[in-house]
C-alpha cells in the first residue's frame, strides 16, 4: 500500500509539472516561475484531451490521454530551443538576451539573480505543506486507502471509477453511468453532461495506469495539491506581491498553511475536493494577472501572463468555476486601485508637461492635485459599479440559477459570525486568536508602512462580509447575491479568506520582526548581523504556537487537532463509514465470483453504492438521489419495490432481462443505521431489498460473510 502511494504521488507530480514546466520554458518564462504555473498548464490540458478524445470517439485511458500532452510539451520545447539556437548562432549579440529568460525580466527581479536561494525557499514550502498534510491527515487515518465517504465523495469514486472504465475523459460527458451505455438501462439516464471534473481526471491517471487503488489515489493527489500546487502558488503569489522580499517569503512558509479554514477544512471536515483544486488555482490567477499588469512589464510580457490568466480561469472553469469569483474577490479592488493610480499618474505627468507658466504655482498644484483626486474617485466609484453590475448579471444568468438559487441554513448568529471573522475561527468552532492578531498587525503595517497593499486589506474585508452573510443570514436575496456563487455555503465561502488572509498576516509577522530588530539594534548596535537569527526564532515561535497544539493539545483546544479528529472519525466512526474495511475484504472476494461485466443489484443506501468507486464492483445503484422521480427508470422502480418477488412477478423477470441482472448484493444494516448514513433513506421505498433472505424464491446464495451476501439470480 505504501509502495502504491509512493508511486502514485511521484507520477501525478510528473504529470502535473513536466508538460507545463517544458511548454512555459519555451517561452522563456524563468525556470521557477515554469515550476510554480506548470500545474495550471497541465490541468487545462488534460481536461480539455479528454473533451477532443470523446468527440473523436477514441476509447481514452491514461497513456492514451497523457501521452499527446506530454509530446506536444516536449516538441514545442525541443523546437523552441532549435530555434533559439540557431538564432543565437546569426545574431551573437543577442544570445545572451534569448538565454536569459527574456520574457521574464523585470525590474527589481530577484527570482533570475538569486535563483538557488529562491529554489531553496520554494522547497521550503513544499516540504512544510507536505509534513503538515501528513499530521494533520495522513497520520489521522487508519489506512492509506481510507478516504471520507459520505456527502457528494460518493459521487466523485464513482465518476473517477466510470472515466476509466468508459474510455471516456471528457467533463463535458460526466456520469458515474458511463461504462453501461449501450450495455443495459442504467436507473437514471447514463447520457453524460458537464461537471467540473479535473480533479477527477487527475485521479483517474494513476487507477488507468498504474491500477491503482482510488482511496490511495485520493489521498495521493491532495497530498500533491498541497505540497506541489498550492505551496508554489503561494509562493508566487506572495513573491509578485512583495517583489521577492526573501526574508517575507521565509516568514511565509509558515503562514501559508496556517489558517484552518482553508485547505485543510475544504480537506478533511466539509471535504470538497473539486473546490480544494479550483481555490489552490486562485492565487495562481492572481499571481499571472499581477505580472500581466505590471507597472514595467514588456508588451510581450503582459500578452504572455495574459494569456497565462486566462488558461488559469479557463482551468478553474474545469474544476470548480466558483473559484473563478474568488479570483473576482482578490483581484477586484486591485484593479479599482491599479487603474486609478494609473490615471493619477498619467494626469500627473500630462500637467508637469504643461508650458502654462502659472501651472507650477502651489495655488495651482492644491487645486490639481484636488481634482485629480475628486476624478480618481468618481472612476473608482465608476469602476466598482461597473463590477457589481457584471456581479448582478451573473446572479441573474439562468445558467447560474441552480447555483445561485441553493439555499444552505445558516450556521451561526450574527453576533458570533462577525466573532469568527475576528477569532479566525469562521465555521469550524475553533479559534485562532494568534494568527487573528497577526491579521491586525498586518493590516497595522499595511495602513503606515505599504499603503500601495492597502487593496489587498479591502479585499480580505470583501471576503469576511460574504462569509458573514453566508453563515449567519437566512433565505433572504442578499445571501442569494452576495454568496449564491458557492451554493451560500460558508465553507466554501470561509476558503477565500485565507486567500486574502495569508500575505497581510504574513505582514503582520514580518511587521513584528522589524520592531523586533530595531529593538535589538538600540539595545546592541552590534548585534545587526544576527537579524537572520531574530526571524528565525520569531518564525519557529509562530509555528508553534499555531502547529504545535494541533498535535499535542485536546481536540478542543486547536483547530489542527479537531481537523485531525474529524479525519479520523470520517475513516472509522460507524455513523460516518458507509463501506467498511470488512465490507471491501468481501466485495474483494465477489469480484471472484462476478467478475468485471456482471449487473449486481444492490440496495445503494447499505453502503454498497460505495463498492463500484472504491472497489470496482459493477453495481446497479450508485447514487444516493433522484430515486421515486421522474428521472428513475422503469426497471429501477420495479427492483426496488418488488425485486423479492422475482420467482413469481413476470414484471420483475422482464427487468431482470433488460439489465441483465444476474447477482444481488446485500449488506445487512438497520434502517435507523441507514438513515444516519444517509438522511434521505426511505426504508419503504426499499422494500424490494429489504425483503430478500436466504429463502427468497429465485435467489441462490454464493458468498457470505455474517450479514454480508452474494445471491446469484436462478430464474
């Protein structure tokens, strides 16, 4: 198992980094920023191979959809370098220019000067999200395998399991009933539509080609998400924000992966892994708008990080587009800001250019500067409107209606949601009061020391109030448009704060270090040289008192140890495991017996719904929805209200032959313990199922194990 984990990490990281890594370096993007961007590339090329193999009809496995992607990155490449040769060869004088990552130079750049300190940094990061991964989760879990198994993870085993099985890749075809079209009539309709689904694809490489386990595989790939995706786009989010201040950006390790709320929330207690991807693309997006915009970028450099930004969206747009609006939220006041500083600046200059001998007057200047400042305002004003009026139409927009429309309750009072913002607790009931004050004091230093992130300080506050307003306010239509892009969910919501949060309160401890120095400094002049050390040591403190409590304190006392908690008890609390590790050992040996194109019947809500994702059973029900509707197929009804009387029903038979049934599964679990598992369970809607024994007329019982059984049909 460990083998299968190990393998499985190192190919989704090649897979991840090589095609991106290989395609920016052709466009001579510096050999960091490749590494830090490569995810994006790979994301959005894979899951737009698997839309262009679908509508090929080509059968897709994962050689089959890796395979162009990595030759495409390797051609370009080979073919970008010929070039650059050979040009290199007729133009001597410029080959130093086209050898040194011209796209990528900027002024004040450290990231080309000081690259071995930078890779040093940028490891740094990994290696604290991957240690931090594997306490808080993977150290919390009794297998590598064990994976949450309730809520809409169901539905994500059994899209990765019916990808592979189905040869077809493509999110805009996604169904967990793919691998029975033209097989037999599936309960629900098995025609595929869209559903962001690049976290699934990426799961889906290593089952196809390594056969891989997909618990490991989950578990696999979000330890790669953490430590290879989201820690180097924090890095070079935080790096494009600070210019490549090298001592903020040791600070930042540490900071990164402080806030509970996000990716560690979105990870182990309200797991969403669709939005786990998508929100660790948002700082990316940031990062390459940030760099596209740029006071001093090179026409080609914008064009470039353009482009980049909108391969971004557009891989965000596969995975959760929710995480598009995010993007929306950071970067909105930025470009409010960026675009006013712009005018002033061109005013500015278009007035000192004046030959008007009275222009330079100090009368003349206060009445300038006054207007200029009354214009900027009324464009920012003008601006902001502008935002919320594409905000409003969307909400609007009847393709977003089913989105926007999902109403989730309210978790908490008003009074205790504006709490949480401060406590940084937000929805999980679990304060973090060091890193809250860290907050403050970056927002302290931002207002006196960097007013030019004082947009960054509107855009964390954007992000409080919508959590605000999705955890405390009822069905009203402000929630609606505020939050309605994320369901009015305040998990979801509460993932964009930390997004916000990170580069002010990495400010914060920055700002503690300088006071800290200077202090120093008064007390013994020679003791400069020991600033390193006075970073050091305050960077160790923070860790520990963020970290240190998550391992060693109660479950109660920090948020690290009650996310450790609750990854435990999503693995073996028995109102949270709905396939146990008993349950797979027996679908293991029915596999056996059934084989891998066998119809099993099977009651969904027992937990053998699971069985087809995790364990490759070839179940008839999969879902734990949309049964009784209209959307439920004719033989779908008739196995669940009448499949005990298959001996003597005619009705029964002929649905028995329309699917080709040939096994019923059956995992003995109370009603009561079913309707804990899954709050919609209708015993009386099951009554097909929950009649069948040992006895049943036309049943023939093959495997068994206590209240665990395999029937062949014999009728």
């Amino acid at each position: 198992m460990i083998q299968e984990f190990i393998s499985a990490t190192l190919l989704l990281v090649a897979l991840l980094v090589v095609p991106g890594f290989l395609l920016l370096k052709s466009f001579r993007v510096s050999s960091i920023r490749a590494v830090c961007f490569s995810p994006v590339i790979a994301l959005f090329l894979y899951s737009l191979m698997g839309i262009i193999l679908h509508k090929l009809h080509i059968a897709t496995t994962g050689v089959i959809l890796s395979a162009p992607v990595i030759a495409l990155s390797v051609l370009v490449f080979c073919a970008s370098s010929i070039i650059r040769v050979r040009k290199g060869r007729k133009c001597p004088e410029h080959s130093g220019i086209l050898q040194s990552g011209f796209v990528d130079r900027m002024v004040n750049s450290t990231l080309e000067k000081d690259s071995k300190r930078s890779w040093l940094i940028l490891l740094y990061y990994c290696a604290v999200g991957a240690i931090i991964y594997s306490v808080v989760y993977l150290s919390a879990i009794p297998s590598l395998s064990s994976v949450p198994e309730d809520y809409d993870n169901i539905f994500h085993f059994n899209l990765i399991r019916s990808f592979v099985d189905s040869g077809s890749w493509s999110l805009l075809n996604s169904s967990i009933y793919l691998d029975t079209v033209g097989e037999y009539p599936a309960p629900f309709s098995a025609e595929g539509k869209y559903y962001p689904a690049a976290w699934h694809i990426l799961c889906a490489l290593p089952v196809s080609i390594l056969g891989a386990n997909v618990g490991i595989v989950a578990n696999a790939l979000n330890l790669v998400l953490i430590a290879f995706v989201f820690a180097p786009a924090a890095f070079i989010f935080l790096s494009c924000l600070f210019k490549n201040d090298r001592t903020k950006l040791v600070l930042g390790a540490v900071v990164v992966f402080a806030f509970g709320a996000f990716p560690w929330v979105i990870l182990t207690f309200w797991p969403l892994y669709p939005n786990l991807v998508a929100m660790m693309l948002v700082p990316l997006v940031c990062a390459a708008f940030l760099i596209a915009t740029e006071q001093d970028a090179s026409s080609l450099m914008r064009v470039g990080y353009a482009i980049l930004t909108i391969i971004g969206v557009c891989a965000q747009a596969f995975s959760q587009p929710n995480s598009i609006f995010a993007d929306a939220v950071i970067l909105a006041p930025y470009v409010v800001y960026a675009v006013t500083k712009a005018f002033l600046a061109k005013s500015g200059r278009r007035r000192s250019g004046s030959d008007d001998p009275y222009a330079n007057s100090e009368a003349s200047r206060e009445s300038a500067n006054f207007l200029r400042s009354k214009r900027s305002l009324i464009l920012g004003c003008a601006i902001t409107g502008l935002i919320l009026v594409i905000w409003f139409a969307l909400t609007e927009a009847p393709f977003m209606q089913r989105v926007v429309d999902f109403y989730t309750a309210p978790l908490m009072s008003l009074s205790q949601a504006l709490a949480s913002s401060l406590s940084l607790s937000l929805a999980i009931n679990s304060p973090q009061y060091a890193l809250g004050l860290l907050v403050l004091a970056g927002a302290a230093y931002i207002l006196i020391r960097e007013r030019s992130l004082i947009w960054l300080l509107v855009s964390y506050l954007v992000s409080l109030l919508l959590f605000v307003v999705a955890a405390s306010f009822g069905d009203v239509w402000v929630k609606h448009f505020l939050t309605g892009f994320w369901y009015t969910d305040p998990y979801r919501v509460a993932s964009i704060v930390p997004i916000a949060g990170i580069p002010i309160a990495l400010l914060g401890l920055y700002g503690i270090g300088v006071s800290l120095v200077g202090l120093i400094e008064k007390i013994a002049p020679s003791a400069t040289r020991f600033k390193g050390v006075t970073y050091g040591i305050l960077s160790f403190l923070f860790a520990a008192a963020i970290y240190i409590p998550g391992v060693l304190g109660s479950a109660d006392s920090n948020i690290f140890k009650f996310l450790r908690f609750a990854s435990t008890d999503a693995a073996v609390a028995e109102n949270r495991v709905a396939y146990s590790e008993a349950e797979k050992s027996f679908i293991d040996q029915a596999k056996q017996i059934v084989g891998d194109n066998a119809v099993v019947l099977n009651n969904p809500f027992d937990g053998s719904m699971v069985a087809y994702g995790l364990s490759g059973l070839p179940v008839y029900n999969r879902s734990r929805t949309n049964y009784d509707t209209s959307s439920e197929s004719h033989e779908s009804a008739i196995f669940r209200e009448h499949l005990s009387e298959l001996a003597a029903n005619q009705e029964v038979q002929d649905a028995i032959d329309a699917v080709g049934a040939e096994y019923v599964l059956s995992f003995d679990k109370s009603a009561n313990r079913m309707r804990i598992l899954f709050y919609n369970y209708d015993r009386e809607a099951w009554s097909g199922f929950t009649q069948l024994s040992d006895e049943t007329p036309g049943l023939e019982l093959v495997l068994s194990d206590g209240g665990m059984k395999l029937y062949k049909i014999d009728v």
